[in-house]
C-alpha cells in the first residue's frame, strides 16, 4: 500500500524479497518499509508476481523481489565460469533501476510518469511518452 505521505505498507508471503524488508520473512499485518534514503517518497507504487517497482518523487525509480526474467531491470550477472548459466539475482530490499537515472553529463535522467507490472514483465512511459518495456 502506497500512503500519501509516500510511505509504503507491505505484508503478506515474502519469501522472494517481494516485501522489500531485506529478508525473505513472511509477514501477517502491514509493515512499513524503509527505502535507501529515509528522504525517499514513493509516488507510484506497480506490483507484479513476487516484485514491486516505486517511482519516486525525485524521479529515482527502485525494484525489488523475484527476478527470475530479469523482470527487476538490473541486468543479469556476468559469470566467469563458461559452465554456470547466467541467472537473475532476486532483491530482498528496493534497489535503484540505474537505467533511468542519470548517466553523465550528456544523457540525463528519464523521468517516469507510468509503470505497470505483468506477471513477468513491466511496461514504463516517460514523462516525454516513450515507452520502455522489459
């Protein structure tokens, strides 16, 4: 749940991350979950299967949970061993979305007014109406 004040109550089955506490807990009543920064407010708040999105109200977009498609838009780990498949790494706890900040002087931020979440997906629209899916 996405307060007005732009704090976030999470609870309920936990054991991707998915309630963002840093831990895979399970919990019964509503908690409310520390961002990175206590400055952080969330202004939208999407959910998918097993992972959430916050946009901020700087802008800063944070994922977490089940990453098993890379659903979280980290990326997937490079492994150094050829015989290990490259896997997704789920978030216990919300971590920034790097591709929508800014990335030197030349490219700045994409600021998101949409995002939406599938079962294994998400589809964003920036505040210029591109449209991101991953």
């Amino acid at each position: 749940v996405l307060t007005s004040f732009g704090d976030i109550y999470t609870w309920g089955r936990g054991d991707f991350g998915q309630l963002g506490h840093g831990d895979n807990v399970s919990r019964d009543v509503p908690t409310r979950m520390k961002l990175l920064d206590h400055r952080v407010q969330a202004s939208h708040l999407a959910v998918g299967a097993d992972f959430c999105f916050v946009v901020a109200l700087s802008g800063l977009v944070y994922s977490w949970g089940r990453n098993s498609f890379g659903q979280l838009g980290h990326g997937v780990p490079f492994n150094k061993d050829p015989a290990r498949e490259r896997v997704p790494l789920d978030e216990l706890s919300p971590r920034l979305v790097s591709f929508f900040s800014a990335r030197g002087k030349d490219i700045p931020p994409i600021h998101l007014k949409q995002i939406a979440c599938g079962a294994n997906h998400v589809v964003a629209v920036s505040e210029h109406r591109d449209v991101y899916a991953w």
